[in-house]
C-alpha cells in the first residue's frame, strides 16, 4: 500500500525538492527488530516488490527518491 502524497514543491531558496507523506505507526526497521533481526525470504521479496512498486509510483509523478 502506498502512503498518500500529501504535498510536494521545490525550495528555491536552498535548492530542494520535497515530499511530504505521512508516517506509518510501526516502521520497517521496529518490524525487523520485533522478528529478531530475521526475515523470512518470502518476506523479503515482498517487501521488495513493493518498494520497487513504491518508487515506481513516485517516478510516474516526477518525484525522485534517493
């Protein structure tokens, strides 16, 4: 599931492209953590895919994420 995009713009001031999305209660790396530092390999391809999916929608919307 990709987050919403909530706002994005560029600053001229300071030579920035931004983002704005909203954050997740339980992040990827609390996750990690809970399953003592181990995911399973099926967790990991999916996890995978949908990142590959993620930056692949912002693309789409001329956003670059690095």
């Amino acid at each position: 599931m990709f987050p919403k995009l909530l706002a994005n713009g560029y600053l001229a001031d300071v030579n920035l492209n931004y983002i704005i999305m909203p954050k997740y209660e339980l992040d990827l790396e609390r996750m990690f953590s809970n399953y003592k530092r181990k995911f399973k390999l099926e967790t990991i391809i999916t996890l995978g895919f949908l990142i590959l999916e993620s930056l692949e929608i912002m693309h789409n919307c001329g956003l670059i994420h690095n």
